[in-house]
C-alpha cells in the first residue's frame, strides 16, 4: 500500500513541475518574441495553455517561437 501511495505520489509531482517548467519557458518566449513585460507574457501563456493543452506539452512551452 505504501508502494502504491508513493507511485501516486511522484507521477503528481513529477506532472506538476513539468507543467511549471514548461510555462517558464513560455513566458521565456514570448518575452524573446513579442517584447512584453513578464505580466502580459504570462497572461498570453495561460490563454495558449488554456486553448491548446496538448500543442503546449508538445513544444515545451515555446508556443510563440514556433509559430
């Protein structure tokens, strides 16, 4: 049981640090390619992560450099 508890365990964190590392480096991005501050950056991110989740786990976050 506590095997079971600790696979659950990692495979959520694992997710949720891939997640965040992912839209570090959108903001990254679409700073480098629109110029924005850090504020809107993160704004455009979550839209794109909103609209296309897997499009957004596929290129790692560089949504905007792909385009």
């Amino acid at each position: 049981m506590k095997k079971f508890f600790f696979i659950i365990l990692s495979v959520f964190f694992l997710t949720s640090c891939s997640d965040n590392i992912y839209f570090k480096n959108c903001v990254k991005d679409a700073r480098a390619v629109y110029g924005v501050s850090e504020g809107k950056a993160a704004t455009y991110c979550e839209q794109s992560k909103k609209r296309y989740p897997d499009k957004f786990k596929y290129l790692k976050g560089k949504v905007f450099s792909s385009e």
